[in-house]
C-alpha cells in the first residue's frame, strides 16, 4: 500500500471520529428546541456537551488539514467548487461555539433566548449541509481536464445529496437523543429514550434508501459489508434503546455512522473527488496528492501526535462521565 493510500484511509478515520463526535453534539444542540421544555432543560442539555464539544471539532481541523497536505489538488478543488456550503458551515460553527460561550453570560431572558435559538440553527444547517455535501463527494460534480470545479451551487442541489443531507440531520440527531438518555437523569432522560426511538424510525427508512442507491450506483462487495454494517447496527440500535441500555444504543450508533462514512470512502476509492463530465477528470489518490516525502514526514508526526490527542480526548471524556439532570443546576441561568 502506498501512502497516498494510508493517507486517504486516515482522513477517512478522521471524518469518522468527526461525525461520530460532533454528530451528538449538533443533535444536542437540535434537542434544545425539540426536547427541552423549559430554560433549565436546556441547561442541562447543553451541559452534557459543555465539557467536550470544542474538543470535539478538533476532529475536523485535523481532517482539512490532513486533507490540505496529503491532497492538495482535492482540497483546491473541494474549497473552491463547495465554497458557499462550507462557508456557511464555518460561519455556523463560529457562531455556535459563541453561542455557547456568551449564553449565560447575561441574565436578560431575550439574550439567552436569541443565543438558544442560534445554537438550534447552527446545528441543524451543518447537519444537513455536511450530508449534502459528501453526497456530491461520492456522486460526481463538475471537474473540467484542469482539476477545476465547473458548475455551479445549483449543480450541489440534486435529489441524492439532498437525500444524503437528511440522513445526517436525523441520524445526527438520533444519536444526539441517545447520548442524551446516556448522560441525563430523571424525566428528561425518559423522554430522550421516547424520542430517540421515533428519530431513529425514520432514520433507518432515510439511511436504507440512501445507501440503497449509493451501493446500486457506485457499490461494490466492500462497500455492500459496510452497507449491511450499518444498517444492522441501525437496527440494534433503535432496538437497545427501546429496552433502556443506552450504553448499547450509543455504541450502535456510533458504528453505524462509521459504517456508512466507510462506505462511503470505499465507494470513492481510489478516486477522491470523482467527475460527473468525464472519468479520466476524476481526482483520484495519485494525482491529487503530495510528494511522497512529505506524506512521509506527516505520517511521522501524526504517529507521534496522535496517540497523545487520543488519550487526552479519552480521559476527559472519564472526567466527565456522570449523569446530569435538573436537580444539578442551582438556576435557569
């Protein structure tokens, strides 16, 4: 295996560990409006992510930077070809991390309100657009013979993506709730479980069809055991959380959003950014990527810091185990 290969199997690994980590916290943040019934409620909430959630989007800085370095031809054409989607993700990502901080800085009702309502929003449009724009990804957009994104944002608006975009929404979502039951007490706990099990309902029927299509049109035998991965684990996990084992329920979930990203990568490889106007235009791990001594020095440094990041992420999620309820927060500020 050549190391352009490693490096595509890594920044896979890391939109894994992204989506698995940031997705409860964008479904935290959606619950606050569709799970919290008061402003205490939604305390509790977001304090269930409070301690982990910046951590969490290191996860992404790492997955662009890696791409940026080991492929720079794909990152030149991702940034530039998807510039609008993900500038407005970035923008909802500033904006939410603000929003959490600034929260309860003020006492005013309508203050904390317009920041409730912008944690709701910033998570939800990522949560879709992410979806939306993996699903381009792994379909083919506009790439001319000079490596360059040709279309247009319209182009990023068809039936698939958009398909893709509210599988994340709800799975982020459901596994969201699941966490939730995880990490609260009391009756919030109990209508998390409740909810969780209707998320995750219409999860499975959105999460089948998409990869359904996704394995018929560009699947192959790997990508057909990822698929089926994903869509037991689905399966178990709607049905651990309607006995009441969380733990499981979470676990489930997590391995389903691996399974379908896994997928999703092997139905990709070797290319990387595949083009709808001709094959031989497809990006691909060769032609996009480094030299081979500088993906050489970065597997080197990711070798060393990595396990150092992983460890450091591990023990404050064990500092931050216990379960938290309405009991625990003195006001509803």
């Amino acid at each position: 295996m050549e190391l352009h290969d490693v490096w595509f199997v890594l920044i896979a690994v890391l939109w894994t560990g992204y989506f698995f980590l940031e997705g409860f916290d964008f479904g935290v943040g959606i619950l606050t409006k569709l799970l919290a019934r008061d402003r205490k409620e939604k305390r509790v909430l977001i304090n269930t992510i409070g301690p982990v959630w910046d951590g969490n989007e290191v996860w992404l800085l790492t997955a662009g930077g890696a791409t940026f370095a080991a492929f720079p031809e794909w990152y030149a054409t991702l940034f530039s070809g998807f510039y609008l989607p993900l500038l407005i993700i970035l923008v909802c990502l500033i904006v939410r991390g603000v929003a959490f901080e600034y929260r309860a800085k003020r006492p005013e009702e309508k203050w904390q309100r317009n920041w409730e309502e912008a944690i709701f929003w910033t998570s939800l449009i990522p949560a879709f657009l992410w979806g939306v724009a993996f699903g381009n990804i792994v379909r083919g957009v506009k790439i001319d013979a000079h490596k360059e994104y040709v279309g247009t944002f319209w182009d990023l608006l068809n039936g698939y993506s958009i398909l893709g975009g509210l599988v994340t929404l709800f799975l982020f979502t459901f596994h969201g709730s699941v966490f939730t039951s995880l990490k609260t007490v009391g009756e919030i706990r109990e209508r998390s479980r409740a909810l969780a099990l209707k998320l995750g309902l219409v999860t499975a029927v959105l999460a089948l069809s998409f990869l359904i299509w996704t394995q018929v049109s560009r699947g192959d035998t790997k990508s057909l055991v990822a698929m089926v991965i994903a869509v037991v684990a689905l399966v178990g996990a709607i049905g651990a959380i309607k006995i009441g084992r969380e733990g499981w329920s979470f676990a489930l979930s997590g391995i389903t959003i691996a399974a379908a990203v896994a997928m999703l990568f092997l139905t990709l490889f070797p290319n990387v950014m595949p083009s709808s106007l001709h094959e031989e235009w497809n990006l691909t791990v060769s032609n996009a990527s480094s030299s081979p001594y500088t993906l050489k020095i970065m597997t080197w440094c990711a070798g060393i810091a990595t396990p150092v990041v992983l460890l450091y992420q591990g023990w404050t999620y064990w500092v931050f185990r216990k379960r938290i309820g309405t009991q625990h927060i003195a006001d509803a500020h």
